[in-house]
C-alpha cells in the first residue's frame, strides 16, 4: 500500500534538501552578487535617463525597443532581489541575510521610484494615441500589459506624489511586512507529545493537526496561537497599520472600496467577484455536511476545528520525502508525459527547501523569478499527506513559470487568478493518481475525505479569510480595532461557516494573527476559490475529452500573463461571465461527499 511509509526518517531530506541557490549567486558575500546590485541601479538610471519625458513621441520601432529595454532592467534588477528573498526565506536569524533582504527592498523601491514614470507616460498618452497605438502590429506583444496599464488611468496620481508613496513604504506597509515575517519565524514551540517535551517549529506543530490523538491536535494549535496572542500588541498594531494604510491610499486613489484596486488588477469585475463569493456562502452547507459526516467516521458527537484535519483511519500517513517525490513526479507524468523532465529538474537542480527549522520561514511558495531564471519551491516536509499535497501544489506554480518562459519579462507572471490554476490542478493529479492504485476501501476513503478537506479549505475557507479581511478594512475606517476587535470579526465570520457542525476552541480567536496573505498583498485570498473552481471545471474536461484535453491545459499554462484571465480559459470553453459557471463546481463538490457517503 502506498500509505505504507514506514517511520519517517527525517534524514533522508534534512541534509540534502536546501535550495541550492548557487546557481543564482555562490554565496551572500560574493562579488558577483555585489556586481549585480550595482548593475541594476546603473541600469536603472540610464533607463530613466534615455527615455524619461520622451514615451509620447516614441515611434513604434523606437516603443518596442522601449519595452525590451525595460524587460532587460527588470530582469537585471529581480536576480539579486531574488537571491536576498531565498536568502532570507531560508534562516531569517542570520545577521548577513538580514541585511541582503533589506538591501533587496531598497533596490526594488528604489526601482519602483526610478521606473514609474514609463508607465505613467502610457497611461497618460491621449485615448486618440492610445487606440492608434495598440492597433500597430509590431505593438500586439504588449497589448494586454498596455491595457492593465490602462484600467488604473482613473486612479493615478503625478509622479512626483507615486514617488514619494513609495518612498515612504519603506518604513510603513514594508517595514511592518518585514516585521511580520522576522516576528513570525523566530518563534519556536515547545510542547509534550508521547511523554516528553520537544521545540518545534510552527509548521511541525501545525503538522499535528492530522494527528490521531483529539487531544495532540487541540494542544498543538492551542500552543501555536497562544504565541501569537502573547504578541497581541505586535501584530494587532501591523493589521491595523495596513489596513489604515489601504484606507488612506484607497482615498488618495478615488477607490470606492477596499477591493477595487485588486479587481482591477485581476482584470475581474466586481460583479464576478461577488458572484463568486455569494455562490460560496449559498453553499457552506455543503461543509457542514460533510464535517457532519466527519464527526460520523470518527465517532464523536460534534467536531472541534480542530479535528477537521484528522485521520479517518489507523493508516499509517507518513511518508519519506523521496516517497513524496515519486508520487509527484508520477502524478504530472502522468496527465502528461514532458511535465516529467520539468519536475525532475526542481529535484535533480536541489531547487526546493524541504526541510522545517527554526529560523526559516514557515509555510511554503514557489518563487517564479524571470523567463530566463529558474523557479525554487520552500516549504515545510514534515511528513503528513498533506505535505506530499503541499509539495505537489508548490511544483505546479514551478511547472506553471517554467512553461511561461516562452513569454518575455513584462508578460510572463499570470494574473493572482490564474497563478494558482497548475497548482491546484497538480493536487488534483495527485489525489487521482493515488485512488487509482488503491482498492482498499478505507485508504480510499482517506483519500477522498483529504480531497474533499482540500477543496473546502481552497474555497470556503478561502472565502471566510476574504470576508475577513473586508470587514477588518471597513471597519478600521471608523478608528482603532483593538486584539479583541479583530477577534471577534474573525470568530463571527468562521461562524457563518461552520454553524452548529463545528466547535472552535477559544484560541482560534487568534487565528487570524499568522496568515501571511493578509500582510502581504490585500485580498490574495479570493483568488484560491476561483483557482479551486476554474479547476474543478478544467479537471471535468480532462476526464471527459482525454489526451485531446492535454495541449490546452498546457497552452493555459504557456501563456503565463500575456493574456486576461478571461481570454485565457476561453480556449477550453470557459466562460468566466456565465453566473451557474461557479456553481457547477459545488455541484461537482457535492457528487463527492455523497460518493463518499456510499463507501461508509
């Protein structure tokens, strides 16, 4: 059986599995990394020197030349940015990584600074000029990077007043992001599990969740948020910090909501979003249902948050880091057969930081750099389904970016509701490939409650956090929102989702205080349900037209940003503007739940 890992041998990743970030740089200290950082400012300056007043009279050669030379800057400049990000990523404790990634923020803020004035210039072109423009056929490259430039017009201030916004991030929403992520990984945890006391990392513990034991898995989230309400004053302080922050710039703009800005740029009407997101409330009760059914299996009265995670059976769940490698290696082969050699390389390259310690940031991502760079992944292994999961999702943003460097710099990152299609779709890969080699009933059921755990917590989780985050920003606008504020926001709205199904233990009041989404980029999170659902609708073509179904999904992930999301999935039948689009995959959500019914 492939849940057979046998005890899980820390070992064979712990040594060999960093990311080995000397094919970007040898070291922190190197010369050439020095080298580069002086490059790019003196890239930097003479882009702004060369084209700084003149956009308007470019012609079109003398435009596109423009445009390749601001795509060889960017890519110059995000080398070095990059490495200090792994740098940091990888053991935030240590003095000289500290002060690469801060060293990266200034370059990057200093570019932002240096740089916006090219897009300003096409923003300001006359409409008459602009319409004459994107009509050249020389110019069609960059026509869906011009027209996001463009949806902005209305909210774009003078250069001099973006420039000193952005000068002043440095030590507002960039200095409390900072803090956030320094805070955040230099906690360790102690806690007594089988008769004696062990530190761990905040991963490791969260890993605890899918423990057999109710009472390990709420002492390990117990212990965890209880660390973060020690630090009540720190991060209800950065919460508030940004969202006042938002609030202000959402006025200085002339948004009419906290949630505008990031539409706009996902190219998603608000119409869309809210479509999305009402579908999902009208269908919470499908979670319900299925945590009803959870309680059933494990034979309580009623689930605690904490044990939606938990093991439904006696199975042993662990599993060794190259078991995880297999497994996800032969999941994207699978669907298709040249994803092998692009996801054999993140392994044979050492581009993925597998392994949980102090001092590393917790969590995990892929960083997609340039279309001349290659991706890393960093996560957190600690051995669970879930990590093997993890690990699958995380190589289908590396797959995603490899496939997009066909695409020059300026078109080569998707849109937030296309970055997490691949990913998403590589968890559904794996969840098939593993129910296709077992015919035991109850590793079955172990995998389908996972991938029904999965989809809840991509999409109604995902809209909870959303719902959260809007209230914090609205109700901020009214004044100060004390620790106990931002609680009970948090409380009220996992309340509309789990109901009387599930009870939250008192801690997960502070549950809001370690996502990372909600300082780092406002409102990511929506993002998620749509990725989930766009999946489920594409995973549904697969299995009906086969092979046939396999050149579209990978021309999806090919295009990378050079297209809206719209125009993207069209090319599969997809139509983001028919309103059952959304629902059809709650129903796909519910065939799953009652399969799952069938096999108790």
């Amino acid at each position: 059986m492939i849940f057979g890992g046998g005890i899980f041998a820390m070992r064979d990743f712990k040594k060999n599995n960093y990311n080995d970030t000397k094919l970007l740089y040898p070291s922190v200290n190197s010369p050439e990394l020095e080298k580069d950082f002086s490059k790019a400012q003196e890239c930097i300056n003479r882009f702004r020197a060369k084209y700084y007043g003149n956009i308007s009279s470019l012609d079109e050669g003398e435009l596109v030349t423009a445009f390749a030379d601001l795509e060889s800057v960017h890519e110059t400049i995000i080398k070095p940015q990059a490495y200090a990000y792994l740098s940091f990523a990888a053991d935030s404790t240590d003095v000289n990584n500290k002060k690469l990634s801060q060293r990266g923020m200034e370059l990057s803020n200093s570019a932002a600074q240096e740089l916006l004035f090219f897009e300003l210039e096409l923003i300001d072109l006359p409409e008459d000029a602009y319409l004459s423009l994107i009509q050249k056929e020389q110019i069609q490259k960059y026509h869906h990077y011009l027209h996001g430039l463009r949806r902005f017009k209305a909210h774009t201030l003078p250069e001099r007043e973006e420039r000193l916004l952005k000068q002043k991030s440095l030590t507002g929403t960039e200095a409390f992001t900072r803090l956030f992520d320094e805070l955040t990984a230099s906690f360790s945890y102690r806690m007594v599990i089988d008769g004696s006391e062990k530190e761990m990392t905040g991963d490791e513990l969260l890993g605890l969740l899918h423990h057999d034991d109710a009472s390990v898995r709420e002492k390990a989230l117990t212990v965890f948020l209880t660390r973060f309400q020690n630090e009540s004053i720190i991060y209800s302080t950065i919460f508030n910090s940004i969202a006042l922050d938002h609030h202000q710039e959402q006025i200085l703009r002339n948004y009419s909501f906290p949630m505008e800005p990031t539409h706009l740029a996902n190219e998603l009407s608000t119409e869309c979003v809210e479509c999305l997101m009402e579908t999902t409330e009208r269908n919470y009760y499908l979670a319900r249902e299925y945590f009803l059914l959870k309680a059933r299996i494990l034979g309580i009265p009623k689930l605690k948050n904490t044990d939606i995670y938990a093991p439904v059976s006696k199975i042993n769940k662990q599993f060794s880091f190259s078991q995880a490698h297999e497994m996800v290696l032969e999941s994207y082969a699978g669907f298709n057969p040249d994803f092998r050699d692009i996801i054999e390389c993140f392994f044979t390259e050492k581009r993925i930081d597998a392994y949980p310690r102090p001092g590393k940031s917790g969590g995990a991502f892929c960083m997609g750099i340039s279309p001349s760079l290659p991706p890393y992944v960093h996560m957190n292994f600690t051995g669970q389904m879930r990590d093997v999961a993890t690990l699958a999702h995380e190589l289908g943003h590396g797959l995603h970016f490899v496939l997009a460097q066909k695409n020059s710099m300026l078109n080569y990152h998707p849109s937030l509701p296309l970055a997490e299609t691949a990913s998403v779709f590589g968890e559904m890969l794996l969840t098939r490939y593993l129910l296709e080699k077992e015919d035991d009933p109850a590793v079955r059921i172990s995998l389908l409650c996972a991938q029904i755990e999965d989809i809840i917590a991509t999409t109604f989780r995902q809209n909870v956090l959303t719902r959260f985050e809007e209230r914090l920003h609205n109700n901020r606008k009214q004044g100060l929102l004390s620790s106990p504020d931002i609680c009970d926001i948090w409380w009220e709205e996992n309340a509309k989702l789990y109901g009387n199904a599930v009870q939250m233990i008192e801690p997960y009041r502070w549950g809001w205080s370690y996502i990372s989404h909600f300082v780092h980029s406002r409102f990511y999170c929506y993002s998620y349900t749509f990725a989930e659902l766009l999946v489920l609708a594409l995973f549904q073509k697969y299995l009906i037209e086969g092979s046939t179904f396999v050149p579209i999904f990978t021309g999806i992930l090919e295009s990378g940003g050079s297209l809206s999301p719209a125009d993207t999935v069209s090319s599969a039948g997809i139509n983001l503007a028919d309103s059952n689009f959304w629902q059809d995959g709650y129903d796909l959500l519910g065939k799953m739940i009652e399969e799952l019914q069938d096999l108790l």
